[in-house]
C-alpha cells in the first residue's frame, strides 16, 4: 500500500514539474480611481465607463489567462485588489464594480509596484495602465521607467480624456518600455483600444492568402503552429510620412537556415524582403521602410518552416507629407523641408499632378556637413534632381536611370544658410515620390524638427520634461535612451529565454530527482515481492512432505481453504 501511495506521489510531482514548464499569458491592469475619475464624460462618470469596458475586457481573455488588478487611489495609494491569478471574471468584475473614486494620482506608485506582481515564469507578461491625468504624489516617471526596463514586462498604457501632462507622461512611458501609448477621448474610442489590446494578448491567427489576411494594429502579435503552413499573411494600413517597422523573431527552430520576411504592396508585389538566419542566438528579421503612397500593405512570410514567432508591426510619422496639394513650382515659393528628425533621416513625400512637372524645397544647409539626397520614385515615373545653392545657382543635377529607378546625389557646402532642391518628373500621369534628406550627426538641430517629445536646446535634440509651472519644457539628452529603446525587445526576449533556460534546468533536475526515487523503490521491491509470494503461493512437494512427517505445534500458517484465502494486494 505505501508502494502504490508513493507512486501516485510521483506521478503527481511529475505532473506538476511538467506543468510549470507551460507559461502562461500574465496581465496585469491599473485602474486610475482618483477622485477625478469622477468626472461627467458624455453625461456618464468616467470611472462608470471604465468598469463596464475593463470587466468585458477581462471576460473576452481565455480561460487559461493569468489576471491581476492594481488601482490607482486614496491619498496617494496603490492597491493590489487582485493577485496574479487564473481569471475569474465574476471575481475581477465584482473587483472593479467596486470601486469608488477618491484621492489622487500616485501613478509612478502603482507601476512601481506592479512591476513585483509577475512572479510567474512567463514568456508574456503584459501591463496596462489607464489613467485620466498625470502623477500627482511626487513619483518620478524616470523611476518607473528604469524599473520596467529590466524586467520581461511590455507596457500599454491608456489616456482617457487625458490632460497634456498625463498624456505625457503616459506616452513616454509606453515608447521607453517597449509599448504603445492609445488616447481615448471618448466610451467609443476606449472600447476601440480594449479590442486592440485584446488582439495583441491573444494573437491574430494570420490568414493564408491576401484576401484572408487580417487587419493588424501596431502592436506585439505571436502566434504558434501545430503543424507547417505554406502561407502566412497579415494585413495593415499606412500612409505618406509613417515608417514601417516590422520585427520576425522566431522562437521554435527548425531545419531551416533561414527564414524571410516580405513586405507587399496592396497588388502582392513585393516591396522589401528581410531574412532571419537560424544560426544566431535569437534569430530575428527586422525591417523598416518609408510610406510613400496611402494603401493597404501586406506582411507576407513563407511560414512552412517556422511553428512559432512573434511579430511586432510599429508605425511612426517620420516626415511631412503633401498628397493632396502639389508642392510650389518656383524659387520663392519652396517648401522648407524641416522633417521630424528620426536618427539621421528626413523624409518628404509628395504627389502631384501631370500638368505641374516642377516642385521647388528649400533645406538649411552648414559647412562641414554634406546634404545626401535620395528620391525615390513611384514604379512608372523618372525623376532629375537639380541642387541650387543659396544664390540659386545650379550646383549638381542628375536624372533617373529607367521607371523607378532611385536617384542619390551628395552636396557639400561653404555656407550656412540655405539651398534648394528642383524636381521635375517624367511621366504622362500623376506619380508619387519621396525623398529622403539626410546629414551625418553633427547637423544643427535648428535644421530640423525634433520629434513631439523633444526640443532644441545647444544644437542637439533633447527630451522634454513636464514641470508644474511651465508645462513641457527642455529636459536632457536622448541619445542613450533612444538606443535602450531600439533594443528593448532583444532585452525582453533575452530575459524570457534566460527564464526559460532556468525553468528547464529546475524541471530536469526533479526529474532526475523522481528517477532515482523510482530507482531506489523498485531495488526494495524484489524483497517484498518474493515475501509476498511465498505466503500466497501454494506449498511445494518439498514442504508437503515434510508438513506431513513433521506434526504441528502450532495454528497453520496458510489458509488453503478458496472461501477464506485472501487475493495479494495489487501491486
């Protein structure tokens, strides 16, 4: 009886071992229940709207789903309402049902502490923050954001008819931690952002051609395949000015050396293709391109050879754009091309009509720092460029070879002041082009436009910081955090095979553990066996013989009567 008890007991260890290599979806919500949560919006509190949506949320994850709720309340206070635990939607509902604004905005509390609540060895761990304003305790948002930086956490947050400084905030946590940022102004929109946020937990299952391909959002989406399949396709839009990046990393090796990415136009003709090789540590594909006209794209990978990947689609503006409006045909009309700076790129593009064959810009220029200029046509047009400097004297020109061929030409220059850019197109009918600007380093950020969350400040382009009396205002240099940012997804997948990594080497050792007690049990089981038996089994002639020669000093010890005999314990 112990032998079997201690089996079961094995069994049951190894199933639990077993068990804990499977992860599961961690995701954890921050509700913001301060006191101005509740405000009217749409004649309806705000904090009304979010438990309706937030309790369906919950509801529409799958079961197997781990789920914590953290609220935002008190004076200055962040409660753990419920612990990272299989979901329960009763249980999270009646949770967020209860509660009831008051007190203020400890943001940077919340998050701090929420970064303690995955404990579990999860390959995915998500956090959402909600919240209708900015910090309001005194936390530091750079805290938060060095805390989340090293753990395998991908952060949404949610502004809901937020201020400017909680919609700051909220934004550069999310781009600094690897997420998005979503602004809902409205029960609608935030509805709209709940269902984003619900495809990228669960994943969008591609589709097989073009015409089933799903329409994605920038976002995280993984997917696993229990057997090869020869297609494997997602759907997004984009338009003039945005810059595509996509990331395929594959998770589950094969045979396979290498894996292609393709990008596709709304026709399937392919537009750029990168490949991950199966040779590397953590084999990825990573591409990015510029939008030159506004259609659907397709993101296209011959999935035959991989069973499980995570995508990562991001979209971000780059540039001015001018599609509707053809740019100005003279000198003194030019457009100064001032792009958001993105490294050391400036995008323009423009289309315009046959009957207007000349567009003029004009670009601040420096000594020392060369102008590279690269336009890009659409399939049927040719371009020549033609570089002025200030004085509109003609510089450099060159034309395009055949149809949508790209032109490179490279200026440098003895002032500081301006230039100009002449480009007239060869075509019988409208086209598309775009153009990209580029100078090394050193070029003076007065030349450009630093992006939203940046200023100028002594020639370089610095993040800006939210102080209570003046609002946004200049902060320090972003060099360092651009690139930790770049590289946020490598670190997370990093950290989630290194928890894998352990995980394993825990479960073979109890396995060998569960090995050598099954080793051990079974060495003590001859003995016992053999006992057993000679009890049960009947007597030989041997002892027969001398059973009847040899009398009996004592009660028998084998009852050989079949109405009365015991049947051994199953072993």
């Amino acid at each position: 009886m112990r032998l079997k008890t201690m089996k079961k007991l094995i069994l049951l260890l190894l199933i639990i071992t077993m068990t804990s290599l499977v992860s599961a979806t961690n995701v954890e919500i921050i509700l913001d229940s301060s006191f101005s949560m509740s405000f009217d919006l749409n004649k309806i509190p705000k904090i009304d709207t979010v438990k309706n949506i937030a309790s369906e949320f919950i509801n529409s994850l799958p079961d197997e789903t781990n789920i914590a709720i953290r609220t935002i309340e008190g004076p200055c206070e962040s409660n753990l309402k419920m612990t990272m635990q299989k979901k329960d939607d009763e249980k999270a509902k009646t949770i967020i049902n209860s509660l009831e604004p008051q007190g203020n905005t400890a943001l940077v509390k919340s998050i701090v502490q929420a970064a303690n609540d995955f404990k579990n060895n999860s390959e995915t761990n998500y956090l959402i923050v909600l919240s209708d304003g900015a910090e309001t305790c005194g936390g530091s948002i750079e805290e938060a954001i060095a805390l989340l930086s090293g753990k395998n956490i991908i952060v949404n947050t949610i502004g809901f008819s937020i201020d400017e400084k909680g919609e700051y905030q909220l934004q550069k946590i999310a781009r600094e931690t690897g997420g998005n940022y979503y602004d809902a102004k409205d029960a609608a929109e935030l509805e709209l952002i709940f269902e984003k946020l619900k495809d990228i937990i669960i994943g969008v299952a591609p589709g097989s051609s073009m015409e089933t391909a799903p329409l994605i959002v920038p976002g995280f989406y993984g997917f696993e395949r229990t057997e090869p399949l020869p297609e494997t396709y997602y759907k997004f839009h984009a338009k003039p000015g945005d810059l595509i990046n996509i990331r395929a990393e594959i998770k589950e090796r094969s045979s396979r050396k290498t894996i292609y990415l393709y990008l596709l136009n709304e026709n399937g003709e392919e537009l750029r293709r990168e490949h991950a090789s199966f040779d590397a540590l953590f084999p990825q594909a990573i591409m990015k391109y510029p939008i030159m006209r506004e259609q659907d794209f397709y993101i296209y990978i011959p999935s035959e050879y991989v069973l499980d990947m995570l995508l990562e689609l991001k979209i971000e503006s780059i540039g001015d754009t001018d599609t509707n409006i053809d740019a100005p045909n003279k000198f003194e009309d030019a457009i100064l091309v001032q792009p958001i700076l993105y490294g050391k790129n400036y995008l323009y593009s423009a289309s315009y009509s046959s009957k207007d064959e000349i567009d003029f810009f004009k670009i601040k220029v420096q000594p020392g720092v060369p102008l590279n200029i690269k336009a890009t046509p659409s399939e049927t047009g040719q371009l020549r460029i033609t570089i002025y400097d200030r004085d509109r004297v003609k510089l450099k020109e060159k034309t395009t070879a055949n149809d949508g061929a790209i032109v490179r030409l490279t200026q440098n220059f003895t002032y500081q002041g301006d230039a100009y850019i002449r480009i007239y197109h060869f075509a019988s009918n409208s086209i598309s082009y775009a153009i990209d600007f580029s100078a090394d380093e050193n070029m003076d950020c007065e030349y450009i436009t630093c992006r939203s969350w940046q200023t100028c400040q002594e020639g370089k382009c610095v993040d800006l910081e939210y102080t209570e009396e003046k609002g946004v205002v200049g902060g320090t240099n972003n060099n360092e955090k651009g690139e930790k940012t770049n590289n946020k997804l490598t670190s997370l997948n990093e950290s989630s095979n290194l928890l894998l990594i352990i995980s394993g080497g825990v479960a073979l050792l109890l396995i060998i553990i569960i090995i050598l007690i099954i080793v051990l049990v079974n060495k003590k089981k001859p003995t016992q066996t053999t006992t057993q038996a000679d009890m049960h089994s009947p007597p030989t002639q041997q002892q027969t013989t001398q059973s009847i020669n040899q009398p009996q000093t004592g009660p028998p010890k084998y009852q050989s009567n079949p109405e009365t005999k015991k049947e051994p314990e199953e072993l």
